[in-house]
C-alpha cells in the first residue's frame, strides 16, 4: 500500500508540476507579447523607461489614479496611497511597493516630456 500511495503522489507532483510550467511559459510568453506592444505604441524613451522601471505609463497613471501628467496631482495621490498602504497601518508592502514604482515612472515620464520641450525650444529658436 505505501508503495502505491508514493507512486500516486509522485505521479501528482509530476502533472502538477507540468501544468504548472505549462501556466509559466504561457504568462512569460503573453507577458513579453505585452511589453511589445507597449513599446510599439510608446515613444523609444518612454518605452525605454517602462522596460527600465517595468511599468507601463498608463498603468502607472491607473496606480495612482491621474489621468493627466499633472506633477501636484501624482504628489498628492502618491503620498496618499503611500501613507495608506504602510504596513505600520494594516497595509501591504506590496501595494506600497507598486505606488513607488508607478511614481517613479511618471517622474520619468516627466523628465522626458520636459528634456523633450527643451530641444523643442532650441530648434525653435534657430
């Protein structure tokens, strides 16, 4: 009898465990198939930065709930989700987590729009 029970679970553990990789290969592959389409749609320095900080720019802005690249506004919703996601409060670490990396890429994003009405205004003025 334990024989057959160790087979049972060893031949479990092995469908688990295809399945399993069979999941991983297929969220790798829709994950990748994403990022390309980001990067596609996206500015190459844009693109760059979600590659870099790995979040897209709308989902930053969906994190933090701005719909335009206003920079008082990102402050105020991050310091907000921020200060209600400390753990010290019952919050996760991975929400606060997700709320830095969503204001890191629009400050990104912000640098880039300014570096790029800066040459703007230089082929302007010659």
């Amino acid at each position: 009898q334990a024989k057959y029970l160790a087979q049972i679970i060893l031949v479990g553990a092995q469908v688990v465990g295809r399945a399993f990789m069979r999941a991983l290969r297929q969220e790798f592959a829709a994950s990748r198939a994403a990022a390309d389409a980001r990067g596609r749609s996206e500015r190459p320095q844009s693109a760059a930065a979600s590659r870099i900080i790995g979040i897209s720019l709308q989902e930053a802005q969906q994190i933090l709930n701005v719909s335009k690249l206003n920079p008082e506004e990102i402050q105020k919703n991050y310091d907000h989700l921020f200060k209600v996601n400390d753990k010290s409060v019952g919050g996760s670490f991975y929400l606060q987590s997700k709320v830095v990396r969503a204001k890191e890429r629009l400050d990104e994003e912000l640098r880039i729009q300014a570096k790029g009405d800066k040459e703007k205004g230089r082929t302007a003025e010659t």
